[in-house]
C-alpha cells in the first residue's frame, strides 16, 4: 500500500481493509481538527506502551493501554459502532473522549 493513498475501504465505508484485514474505520463526522487532535493521542499513548513495555512497567503500561482504547473509542474505532450511533451520540462520544484524554494529558 502507498503511504500517501487512503486506506481500502468496504463499500459500506464502515471499515477499512489493511494488508487483507478489515479494521473499523474511523467516524467520518468527526471534524479533522478533533480527529487530528485524537490522532496526536493515539500516536502518544501508544509511545507509551512501548516505553512501558520496554522498561517492564505494568503499571505504565496498563495506564497507556487505557489510553490507546479510550483514544480509539473517541475515534469511533472500539465501542459501540458509530453508524449505530445518533448524530448527537457520536459527537458526545468524540467531544467526552477528546476531553478527557486531554485533561489526562500524555503520561
């Protein structure tokens, strides 16, 4: 796959397809700013993961682990599946997990 090109998507567009693989796609609504902002998360915690993992810190780890999910649920990729989901629910679930990743702050 091309990095620059956009990911295979089903004809639904509910998910993506990577290397054969479908993988929930992220919520289309979510307006690129936020869905950047939750992207810079994302990419920190799972930094953080690795660190934990490489310095033997479950704690850590558990702590970043927490934050990939609560990063990928406010992206609509875990949780309930955001085409099931109102108008209102999705932006509740973006603007809740954006929130509080950001009063967490990177760990």
């Amino acid at each position: 796959m091309d990095v620059h090109q956009p990911p295979e998507k089903t004809p639904d567009g509910h998910f993506v397809v990577i290397g054969g693989r479908r993988w929930r796609a992220t919520d289309p609504s979510l307006p690129e700013e936020t869905a950047a902002r939750l992207r810079r998360h994302l990419m920190a915690a799972r930094r953080a993961v690795r660190s934990a993992t490489s310095a033997d810190d479950p704690g850590a780890e558990r702590s970043a682990r927490a934050r990939v999910h609560r990063a990928k649920v406010a992206l609509g990729e875990r949780g309930t599946p955001w085409w099931e989901q109102s108008g209102a629910e999705r932006r509740r679930r973006w603007r809740d997990g954006l929130a509080r990743l950001e009063e967490d702050g990177p760990r």
